[in-house]
C-alpha cells in the first residue's frame, strides 16, 4: 500500500511504524472473512481492510469525522484478522496509532465523555471496582435484569497456599478480576504449589493498561505500566516468570516493551518484564507430568471459548485443550471458535447491541458441543458469556484445581 503521510506524523515513531504497517498491506481482503464487526453489519468499514483505509486517510491529512471514529470504535481489536493475513500485517498497532489520533480530532459529546471517564477510572482501579461491585452485589435481586447481567453474584475463592518453595514466580492481580472471580488466582497458586513453585503478588501492581489505553487514553494506560513495572522489578531476579492468568492483561504486559521502547527510564525494564511474562496457558504444560499424578478427579466434558487475546493476540492455540486432555478431561470446541465472543474489554459496556449479538451467537455454537461446562481464559470472556447462559462459565485453572485436589 503506497502511503503519503502528512508532516504532523512524517518521521515520528508512530508514524515510521504505521507506513511499515500500511506498506505491508496489500488489499486481499481475506481479513474480511473472519471480522466479527463485518460479519453483523456488512460494512467495508466496519472491517479490517476499510478501517486501515480509514486509517491511512488519517495518517495522509484528510478530514477526520465522527463517522470515522464511529468505525474504529467499533471495532473489537480481537486481531482474528492478524492471524488470517497472509502478508502479517500488525493490524491492532495500526488501530491503536489511528485511534489515537482521530480521538484527539473529534471531541465526543458529553454523554459519551462521561461513560467512558467512568470506566477508564471505575474499572481501572480495583479499589474502586470491588468495593462498588459488592454494592451492587448486595442489591442484586432489586436490580433490572439487564443490571443483575452486569454484576454476577459474589463468588468464594479457595484458600491461598501458605507453604513456600524455592521456585517462584509472580502473578499479576489485575483490576476486575480480584473482585469479579478472585478464586482464578487463588487456584492458580494451589495448583502451582502442588508441582513446587510458589506464586506471589506485587501489591503495588494493578490494572495492566488495557483499560485506558484501548479507550485512547494511551498515557495514562502507559502510567499503569510503569506502576507495574516500578511493583514488579525488585522481585525480576527472583522469578522465572510472571504468570497472567487473563490473557487480555497478558497481551497487553508482553507488548510492554514495544509501547514504552522510546521512553528512555523505563525502555529496558519493559523489555525485561515482558519477556518474563508467560500465559499460564505457557507455565503449566511444562509440569504436565506431575500433575497426571496428582488427577483424582473426574473431569467430564467441557466446551473450551478460546479468548482472542490468547489465539490471536498472542497467538497460542491448543496448549489449554492439550494439557485438560492429558489430564482426563474430555475437551471440545465450538464452531467457529476462532471468532470473538463481544466481551472485548469494555467494548461489552460501550457497544452492547453488537456484543450481546455476538455472545449469543458464541453461546449458540456453545450449546452444540452438549457439555454441562464451559472453561476460559480470560476473566472478561468468562463474565461475558456467563451474563447469557446459565451453564457454568470458569477459567479453566479452576477445573485443574478441582481435579487435583
């Protein structure tokens, strides 16, 4: 794709990253096929190939308008369409360098303004969101059905491992999911310290970045990942790794050192942090072995909802389905599995027509395996599906946990 970018972007990082990004690009459209936005509404520009269009027009001077906004952020950035492209073009890069730009063109009105502050602090902040979710929680029952989705009832977590061992690695809480599921890394620890490694928690890390960087508030996502860092880096040379137990924050923490490279503090701490960071989906393989010997429970079918983030985002398929197969556990997947279930981040709160379309569909495809369970890995797509369906929805460590216990 030839490209003419205009002096505001010529000879910047951004912009010497987009035209390597736009010149990889040429036009086939097989990106289309497997877009979830284009499958609903049929729209080249509600489709990877329009929206780099779009993009391009941005990054060459042409008016930005709010239509143009209104494509962008509608889409999912699930990346289906990176692992469909033959020529590898890094299309969630190109989206986060246009829709930063077109965010600083087109003011949005009021409302939209004031939801999107909300959820950039509310979710961002677990000291905000836990406290505020079991409010919510207590008032469940007097709450509208569209609301009881939105807030699930509280859930147990199991007992943390008191036991310490010389091998050790570092888990990240997160921001929602210490509230929303805390049993997730309660039973990564359990799990972990049956095979001999002991899982610990910076206190001072919190949100990833995710959150308000994909709501185009990209220095204040960068602030997040440099608190994270500063949390993590007294512990880096006493870790082999520092395990993710959502794949949406594991994404995001392993492109650390690409997004901080040309901050001259924290470029080289970045790169050290994300290339400690491991999806449990890549930690928990390597003790397969010793966990075999340890199953003493029955796992039964489960349907498996690979989330974007770990397929696409970072591009690791069959190692959940390999490891609860070893393990006894009957594991089936839907039709069309690599397409996104509309959770997304907050794309489930800013676009809930087309998400709950294409959670229904995923659901739909769910119940065709005929299981009883469905496992995740990623904390949004489990809340996400679980808000429309009454099978149980859980991350699959929880299965593992239950099965060695």
């Amino acid at each position: 794709m030839q490209t003419n970018l205009a002096d505001f972007i010529q000879g910047t990082p951004a912009g010497d990253e987009a035209e390597s990004i736009l010149r990889a690009c040429v036009h086939c459209g097989f990106c289309t096929a497997t877009c979830p936005t284009y499958q609903l509404l049929g729209d080249e520009l509600d489709g990877p190939r329009g929206r780099i269009y779009l993009i391009k027009q941005v990054l060459e001077g042409a008016p930005v308008t709010r239509s143009t906004q209104l494509h962008l952020d509608r889409c999912l950035t699930c990346r289906n369409c990176e692992s469909t492209c033959p020529s590898g073009v890094r299309y969630g890069r190109l989206a986060d360098i246009g829709r930063d730009i077109v965010e600083q063109r087109v003011p949005r009105k009021l409302p939209d303004r004031i939801r999107r502050w909300v959820l950039k602090e509310g979710l961002s902040r677990k000291a905000l969101f836990t406290p505020a979710l079991r409010a919510g929680q207590l008032r469940r029952p007097l709450l509208s059905p569209a609301l009881q989705d939105k807030v699930p009832p509280r859930q147990p977590a199991s007992p943390w491992p008191t036991r310490t061992h010389e091998r050790k690695m570092l888990v990240l809480a997160g921001c929602v999911q210490p509230g929303l599921a805390p049993n997730i890394n309660a039973a990564t620890a359990r799990v972990l310290d049956a095979v001999g490694v002991q899982l610990m928690a910076a206190p001072q890390a919190g949100c990833c970045g995710a959150v308000r960087f994909h709501m185009n508030d990209q220095a204040g996502g960068l602030e997040h990942m440099r608190r994270n860092i500063d949390a993590w880096w007294p512990h880096v040379d006493q870790v082999e790794a520092i395990v993710m137990t959502a794949s949406g924050c594991g994404v995001t923490v392993k492109e650390y050192g690409h997004l901080l490279a040309h901050d001259p503090a924290y470029a080289a701490k970045a790169a050290r942090i994300s290339s400690l960071t491991r999806d449990l989906a890549e930690v928990l393989p390597a003790f397969e072995a010793r966990l075999v010997g340890r199953v003493k429970g029955e796992g039964g079918p489960v349907a498996y909802h690979p989330p974007c983030t770990l397929q696409h985002g970072q591009q690791i398929r069959g190692a959940v389905e390999g490891l609860l197969r070893a393990l006894g556990v009957e594991v089936r997947l839907c039709a069309d599995a690599h397409l996104c279930c509309g959770s997304a981040g907050t794309y489930s709160l800013l676009h809930p027509e087309l998400a709950t379309q294409l959670r229904d569909r995923k659901l739909a495809n769910l119940a065709e395996t005929d299981v009883p369970r469905i496992v995740s890995a990623n904390v949004g797509c489990i809340h996400h599906l679980q808000s429309g369906t009454g099978t149980p929805v859980e991350h699959w460590i929880e299965l593992v946990d239950r099965l060695i216990a």
